[in-house]
C-alpha cells in the first residue's frame, strides 16, 4: 500500500465527525462535544508537544548507538547456547553466526555516548539525548510490535498515543488539528499497516491522526472549488450549520451532530492555516540547509521534519513522523540482508534531518518544550542471517528521547552480544507512560469507557522511567 493516503475532503470531515456520539459514556462527554477543546493536564507539564520519529522497519542499534566489543571478538562463532535458551527466532532464516558491526566508533559529546559512523550529524547532539539501551518488546512481526508500539495493543483497534494526547488535553490551535501524521518514503506505515498506527481506536474519530501529504496542498481537497467564493462557501456553511444544530436540538444527547458541525469548521479555517503551516517559504536558505532540504537523500524527510517543527510552534501537540525507505533499493530499514547497503541508505536519508532538527529547536528556546522521540518496532540480532543482514529482535534493543524535562545520558544496557535487555529494561509501556508523563498526564488516570471496560492509554501496564527525567 502506498503512504498517500488519498481520502476525499468528505471522507475527512465525516472521520473527523463521525464517532464522537460515543463520548457520552465518557466522564468528559460535555467537553467531548468540541473535541478541539483545550484541557488541563493532571499536573503541570514539561513538554507541550511531541514529535515522534519513527523509524519503520526497524533499524539495527547494534550498528547505530550499542557498541559490543565482546560482538566484534566474537563475530563469525556460533551463538553461545547460553544466549540461545528460549529464543525464538522472527523469521524463518534460523540463527546465523554471530555478526560484528562494520562500522567505526566513537565517544561523543560531555556524555560520552557511543554513537558509529553511520550518523555522523546525529552524533553532534548526543548531549540531547537520553538513550534507552535496555528496550524491549513482545511479539516479533512487524505488524504486532508496531501495534505495541504505538497503541500498546497487539491487534488492532486501540487507539494510537497520539489520539490519547488529543483526548486528554484537547487543541491548542483550534485552526489545525492536534494530532498529525507525517509519513515519508514509501511502505512509510511500515508494509502496509497505514493508518493503523494512527487510528483513533475505539475513541471518538475526530481523534485519529489527520495525515499531511507532501507538496503545498497537505490534505486532499481542502481547497476551496475554483467556481465558488468565500462568501458562498460561507453561506452553505453557515446552512449546514443551522440544520444540523436544528436537528440536534430535538437530540441533545448525540454528540455526532455537534462534533459534525464543528469538523465543517476546523476544515474551513485549515483551508488557510494548513497550507501555512507547511509553507517552507518563509524559512531561510541557511534553515532548510540545516535539514538538508534541497539535497536529493534528505530533502524528502528533511522537508517532513522542518514541517514538524513548524506545526509545534503553531500549537499541534502531536506529530509523527515516519520514515519509509526513499525508493525500491532497500525495504525501510528491514535488513534481513544487505544491511550494510540498507543502512547506508537510510541513515543518510535522516541522519542530517534528525541532527537538525534538534539543533533548529534548541536554537529556537523550542527544545524545552518539546519533547523528541527516536523509536522503532524492535531491534536486529547480533547473529546474522543471508550472510550479511540482521533478524528481528524484540528482546534488547535502544531507542531515545530528546528535550522536553529529559536527562541526557544512557540508561540501560544489553548483554556483551547486545541480544538481551538486562539492566533498565524499558518496554514500549514505559515509553508511552514516560511520554505523557512530560506532557502532565498520568497514564493510570486517563480513561474511557469502551464496551464496558474503562480503558486506559497503556492498558494496564507501564511505569514512567523516572532516572531520566530532570
């Protein structure tokens, strides 16, 4: 499936107003007939926006950020049998030899993170970061760690963290929607499973992830038709608005009418505010060098990026960013083979994005208040497969938070092969609990009522990690 998900400006509206009736079990069912409304947090917040890079496919951290000597002595032996207990492998290439990284180290900044060659921008920002080396998840699929990832469910129907956000705190521009999607290059959603991961779930649909296009017109006929005026698409607004609030006078209890009468109008103002947003016309020729634009391996998810930071700076609380491989060379960051071609390819596309990115809102006084999150569905093996590729691995691996109240620092480590999370083991539940911790929220308090069952964000699960917090 392609990542333009081409949808009609009714299709939009109607996902935008369609749903919200459900709200009424909610505590918040007044509030839920704007959905748009902005909401305290349950304690006041260090990060006022997220903006999630998501690397679809799965990078291998081994070859990135988890340095393992021992795996370089090592590369080329059997996997010990002490390593190997209870593995059960991802795919069906079984496991391979133990597989050294090519690449060359270095310590960088006051931290000393290890970070290889592959990143070398990445590497000049380390004293940013907070790197999780003990990651962990379950379910080895892409499919199924990527349904974790994002919704904390294994299959799908859950709402994204994202749609969490917009339900809990409500828009602070009520001229954009609060939770957007940026996907970039293809098989972008990561094979195929698209918006998925963005969904709003069991929530109302005016929660799910609004994904923004490539180009200068972001949403698909948001435009206004050539033949029609403002004053005349005013008009039938200004119609459509009193049937539905005529009709919705004899139910006061659907909150549908109500959330579809306000979703005409958040398209109407979008029809200038999203274009703006995304307007790289206005940055400077030294801004777009700085995220690479211009330049054919960035320009793609370096324009993405700029666009990130243009919608945070504009109020949107959530944007995620996903990064798809640039063309049919390389499967995103799959490598079951051909790893070291595959990852060149790759983080030579976001490497010099990403670094940008952190120094554009450091330099803006932005960083503070928004917290940046560099994740995948899982790790790759320290054992090899077709030779020169890596499996899937779910049991140790290393993703990383930026700005928003976060240490920098490692936290974390896996064992001397880099196979097992063993010391500050972080599951994809933490993350998440972690992530709405800086945003003020407590993921054991945001609630609603579905089907009977009062759900949360994180299911049941998931603890912040509190060592990396300032």
């Amino acid at each position: 499936m392609s990542h333009h998900h081409h949808h009609s400006r009714r299709d939009f509206l109607s996902q935008l107003g369609a749903g919200a009736a459900l709200g009424i079990q909610s505590a918040w069912a007044s509030e839920l007939a704007d959905p748009q409304a902005p909401r305290e947090p349950h304690f006041p917040a260090k990060a006022k926006a997220v903006i999630w890079l998501h690397m679809a496919g799965a990078p291998s951290t081994l070859d990135l950020f988890d340095y393992k000597p021992d795996l370089i002595k090592l590369a080329g032996t059997p996997l010990p049998d002490s390593f190997g207990r209870n593995l059960k492998t991802a795919t069906d290439g079984g496991v391979g030899n133990l597989l050294a990284t090519k690449r060359t180290w270095k310590q960088h900044g006051e931290t000393g993170a290890w970070v290889s060659d592959l990143l070398p921008n990445l590497s000049k920002q380390v004293d940013q970061i907070a790197f999780l080396k003990g990651c962990k998840t379950e379910g080895s699929t892409h499919v199924i760690s990527s349904l974790k990832l994002h919704t904390a469910g294994l299959v799908p129907g859950r709402p994204a963290l994202g749609a969490w956000v917009q339900y809990a705190l409500g828009s602070s521009n009520p001229d954009l929607p609060a939770f957007v999607v940026l996907p970039t290059g293809k098989g972008a959603a990561g094979g195929g499973r698209g918006q998925v991961i963005w969904s709003s779930g069991f929530l109302p649909a005016a929660y799910q992830g609004t994904a923004f296009r490539q180009g200068d017109s972001p949403i698909l006929h948001l435009a206004r038709p050539a033949n029609l005026s403002e004053a005349e698409q005013r008009n039938t607004l200004a119609l459509l608005k009193s049937l539905n609030e005529h009709q919705a006078a004899g139910f006061p209890n659907d909150t549908e009418l109500q959330a579809r009468t306000r979703s005409y109008d958040l398209a109407f103002r979008m029809q200038s505010s999203a274009p703006e947003a995304v307007d790289m016309r206005k940055e400077t020729a030294a801004t777009k060098e700085l995220y690479g634009i211009g330049q054919k391996e960035t320009d793609e998810y370096g324009t993405a990026l700029l666009r990130a930071r243009r919608l945070v700076e504009r109020g949107v609380r959530f944007v995620h960013c996903i990064s798809g491989a640039p063309d049919n060379s390389v499967d995103s960051w799959d490598a079951h083979n051909g790893l070291e071609k595959n990852h060149g390819v790759m983080c030579k596309q976001v490497d010099k994005p990403v670094a940008g990115l952190l120094a554009d809102l450091k330099s803006r006084g932005l960083l503070e208040s928004t917290l940046v999150v560099w994740t995948s569905e899982f790790g790759r093996t320290p054992y090899g497969q077709s030779g020169d590729g890596r499996d899937h691995n779910p049991w140790g691996y290393t993703s990383w938070l930026a700005g928003g109240g976060i240490k920098p620092g490692t936290h974390g480590a896996t064992d001397e092969i880099g196979l097992r999370a063993v010391s500050g083991v972080v599951d994809t539940y933490d993350l998440q609990a972690t992530i709405l911790h800086q945003l003020g929220l407590d993921h054991k308090k945001i609630t609603f009522l579905n089907q009977g069952r009062s759900e949360k964000p994180t299911s049941v699960f998931g603890d912040v990690v509190k060592e990396i917090l300032v």
